[in-house]
C-alpha cells in the first residue's frame, strides 16, 4: 500500500520541519542506500563504476553553485576557480606535509571558503550581470595566480600529484573504494544542503532571492547572508576540487578552467534552480552527455562518419546538445527536470483519480 498524502495533519514544528515525512519516502532512501552502497558496486564494471564516481564529484560541486544561484539568487561564473583553491590547498598539504585526507579535504574546503569571501565582497553593491561579471575576474585572476606562483602550482605545468587517500594504513587504489570514499562525502553533502534549505539561514537566503529589499524590511541581514552564501558555495566547491584531485591523483589547472564553470551553470538550470534533487538530475545529466554522445556516435555515427573524423564530431555534437537542452530547458521547462519529476509524482499522488 502506498502512503500517500491525502491532507495536511502536523500539529508541530518538529512534524513540520521533518526531512522524510512519509513511510514512502524513508522506504525509497533505504532502498536508495542499499543500491548505492550495496548493489551498485558489487555488480557494476569499473567502468560503470568510475562514470558513477565523476557524477558524484559533480553533485557536490553543483550543490554549491545552487546555493549561491538557486537559493540566495547570486549568478557566478567563477564556479571552477574555487574548486581549483580547494583542489591545490589539498594537493600541498598532501604532499609537502604528508597529512591524510580527513585534514586535507575539510582545509581545501575552508580554503575556498576563504577566497570565496573575499570574491563575495562586490555582491554587497553589485547584483546580476555585474556580479557575474566580478565572478568571471575572480575566475581568470586565480587562474593567474595560481599558474605564476610555483609555490602553489607546483612548478612546471601546474601539476601536482597527490597520493590516492588511505584510511588506518588502507590505500584506497581501486575504482570501487573511491566509489565509496566519494560516496560518503556526497551523502553528507545532500544532507547538509537538504537540512540547510529548511533552516532559518535557506529561509533567508530564499528571501533575499525573492526580494531583497522586503528581506531586508522584515529583519534580514542582506549583505550578511550573500556574504555567506558566497562562502558555503565556495566550501562546497573546495570540496569537490579536492574530491576531484583525489579520484584523478593530480590537481591541474586545466581542469578546473571556465568551460567547467560554464558546465555547473548548465547542471542547475536543466537539474532545477533551489532544488537539491534537480541539482542531482542536472549533474548526473551533464556528466553521463558525453558519454551517451560518445557511445551513440561510435556505434551509429561510424555509418555516417569516416573514423578519421569521428572523434571531431562528437566534440562538436557534444556541444551542440550542450547548447541546444539548455535553450529547450530554458523555453518549454524553466524549472528543469526537478519541475518534471514534480509533474510525474503528483499525477501518481491522486492516480487513479482526477481530482
């Protein structure tokens, strides 16, 4: 039988505030972490494995550009830059001062957090494409800064190799113990950003969101709370850098240039702005395109294609699909996939009934 909500019924707070209110929901995350923890790995190729590890890091990474564009209403370019903070402050303390993961990731976090603060500091007086344009500076200037300082970079092609993470003496070497140890992390991610929308703080920043000048008539510290917003998404970035250096066991410029930030924009916008489920559709979206892309044009695309040129095209169809789902998204559904599964769900709520 499925639990379904058929009224309104809490009579307090705490009801009200409850994460999985129905018997339906907690089933599906049990079901959810048995897949995901359980079945998923023991079944599924590295290969499988490995695309499922590169979603994960875009979760968290997208998770916190939502909180600075979804929730508080603060558009940012500059997504990748601090996720390259985060991914160098761990790869130097990793491997200069040999200290272990759970030091390493936690200061690449507050790390970002830190320079996020200080990019943050124009959004006091600027909104919109002002602002945008302030996060594309920041994009270019660390990018900068990071390149002509080999006390940061490492020296010759900004690359430095980081050593996988270990736990009590256990190096996490194979696919499916970084599957694990990304895992977690992204969990706790999820968490996090589901408690922080039901909080006072994801009150405010939806307020400002909506409209800042009535936030700041009802009591809202508006330069406060854009100030932290900037620094939960930046921490939320560093994050996912030092995931992304672990996984790869290299922090590099390069991957964490403009086009990044470009492609975590994209996560949001066809995921759901202000939806941590849509954030999690936009990122496994994102991430699994070119793969698809890759995968159809090698099998059909090869009748069409010479092979000489094949890789080429599928360069170009990536972006092209790139492109064109974010204008289709934009124009037929502006909510993105979360407003689509929204649609699926309340037709099955009162399924099979009209009304």
């Amino acid at each position: 039988m499925f639990h379904r909500e058929s009224g309104y019924y809490k009579t307090t707070y705490a009801a009200d505030m409850e994460l999985f209110p129905l018997p339906i929901t907690k089933a599906a995350i049990v079901v959810i972490c048995v897949l995901f923890f359980g079945l998923f790995p023991a079944l599924m190729t590295d290969y499988y494995i490995s695309v499922i590890n590169l979603c994960a890091i875009a979760v968290v990474g997208a998770l916190g550009l939502n909180i600075l564009v979804g929730y508080t209403g603060q558009i940012s370019v500059g997504h990748a830059a601090f996720m390259s903070v985060g991914a160098y402050t761990a790869a130097n303390l990793a491997t200069r001062w040999d200290l272990p993961f759970w030091i390493t990731l936690p200061a690449g976090g507050f790390m970002a957090m830190g320079v996020g603060l200080i990019v943050g500091l124009p959004s006091l007086r600027v909104k919109g494409l002002y602002l945008a344009i302030a996060t594309l500076a920041a994009q270019f200037i660390i990018e900068w800064v990071i390149n002509h300082t080999p006390a940061i970079s490492g020296g010759v092609q900004a690359s430095i190799e980081v050593p996988r993470p270990s736990l009590a003496g256990w190096d996490m070497d194979t696919q499916t113990e970084m599957y694990y140890f990304l895992m977690f992390f992204t969990a706790l991610a999820v968490i996090g950003t589901l408690n922080l929308a039901r909080s006072r703080i994801g009150r405010a920043f939806i307020a400002i969101r909506d409209q800042d000048i009535a936030a700041e008539i009802i009591g809202i510290n508006v330069y406060r709370y854009k100030l932290l917003a900037f620094g939960l998404s930046s921490f939320y970035a560093g994050v996912a850098g030092v995931m992304y250096t672990y996984y790869l066991g290299i922090a590099n410029y390069e991957m964490f240039q403009l086009p990044i930030s470009i492609d975590y924009l994209a996560m949001i916008i066809i995921g759901g702005l202000g939806s941590v489920l849509g954030t999690i559709f936009g990122a496994v979206f994102i991430t699994l395109l070119p793969v698809v892309v890759r995968v159809f044009m090698e099998t059909v695309g090869v009748y069409f294609v010479e092979g000489v040129y094949l890789a080429q095209v599928i360069a170009q169809m990536r972006l092209i699909l790139f492109g064109g789902l974010i204008i289709l998204f934009l124009v037929v559904e502006p909510e993105g996939l979360n407003k689509l599964w929204q649609n699926i769900r309340n037709y099955f709520r009162v399924w099979p009934f009209s009304h």
